[in-house]
C-alpha cells in the first residue's frame, strides 16, 4: 500500500469517528431542569387523586375531589413580580401550595393571589387577612390546636380548628362565615357555614375519605 492510500484510509477513519462521536454527543446533550413539585402538608393532605366525602343534617352529600396529576402553576404578584412555576395539587379546582390557595387577588390593589388556609406553627386566636377591600376584609384565625373532634363515635385527632369572618372597622363587629377542622393526615373533617343574617349554621362532617399517597 502507498503513502497516498495511507493517507486516504487515515482521513476516511479520522471522518468516520468524528461523526459517531457527534451523533452521542448530540444524544447526551443538556435538557431544561424539570419543575420543582409542592406536595401537600400534613394537614391539608390533598395529594393528586384522592377525595373527601361530606353529609350534612339533610343527609345531603359532598364530595371534594382533587385533580388526578400535579399541574404546573404560578402566580403574579401585584401586576409585577412573577413567581417561579411549580407542579402543584389541584383541590377541589385550586391549585395549592403547601397551606396556600392560589384564588386570586387578595384586595382591591391586585396584591397577593395566594391566601393561607390554616397553619400548624401560629398560636391560638392569631388571625390573618386572606382578602381585603378596604375597610372591609376577610380573616382567618387558629381557634383551637391539638384538639380532638368525635363524628359518629370516631375521634379526629390532632385537630386545628380555623375560624374565617369578616369585619369592618374591627371589632365588635365580626361576623363568623365558616369554622373549618383539619386533622392530621386525613385534612378537612368538618365545616360549619354560618349564617350572620338569621344566626343559622349549617353543618357538614366527614363520612368517608381517600388520600392517595
């Protein structure tokens, strides 16, 4: 073999090696990072396919489900800043993340979309603002920790209660809207819907339940 077929032969190798390297190269190449997921607390379970099953004093049933798969979400805060966007729970069609519900603005000034539902470290009668027009707002407050609630001769336990009302100029005008009970590991158990007009309050408990860890 001449000096020339060498030549030609080491070249056509040289060529040959060059693309199979470019080909696995291109094979391994960086993807984007996936989303960050926000699972649920251990109060508020509320992980992708599960369901929470209510009957009130009528025998009238309720039946809370949350959406089969996390679903990406994320929110803009007054008009301005954008949060960044995770795979988040949907309950019962809100997205939520962690304690907080994504329900939209929560004053009249386009704020904060996110509002807290309860929480496990404040004490008992701290309270919190969820939405606010003004003078007249919508609040949440911890009026019980570590309590036990019986339905039906079944003991819920430990159990946060949160009382949501609303006011205007503060006290002692405050009427009650809802009192909603959370227990460990299982989530909503109860909620009493008042109503301030006529003082009735109507009452709905937990008969059934799935969470799909």
């Amino acid at each position: 073999m001449n000096i020339k077929k060498i030549h030609i032969l080491f070249y056509v190798m040289v060529f040959s090696f060059s693309i199979v390297f470019s080909c696995k190269k291109d094979k391994v190449s960086p993807t984007n990072k996936p989303y960050a997921t926000i699972e649920p607390l251990s109060y508020f379970p509320v992980y992708p396919g599960s369901y929470w099953k209510y009957v009130n004093a009528n025998n009238d049933t309720t039946i809370i489900e949350t959406a089969p798969e996390y679903q990406l979400d994320f929110y803009t805060e007054a008009g301005q800043h954008t949060s960044d966007t995770f795979y988040v729970p949907i309950y019962n069609g809100v997205p939520i993340w962690g304690y907080e519900e994504h329900t939209g603005s929560i004053s009249y000034g386009g704020s904060y979309p996110l509002a807290t539902i309860l929480s496990e470290t404040l004490p008992v009668w701290q309270s919190w603002i969820i939405k606010n027009w003004g003078a007249i707002k919508h609040s949440r407050r911890v009026s019980a920790k570590d309590t036990t609630i019986t339905i039906n001769g079944t003991d819920y336990y430990p159990t946060i209660v949160i009382d949501q009302f609303w006011y205007s100029g503060g006290p002692p005008n405050m009427p009650m809207i809802n009192k909603r009970y959370y227990t460990k590991n299982i989530g909503l158990i109860k909620e009493d819907t008042y109503n301030f007009i006529d003082s009735s309050v109507v009452t709905k408990e937990i008969i059934d339940y799935h969470i799909n860890y």
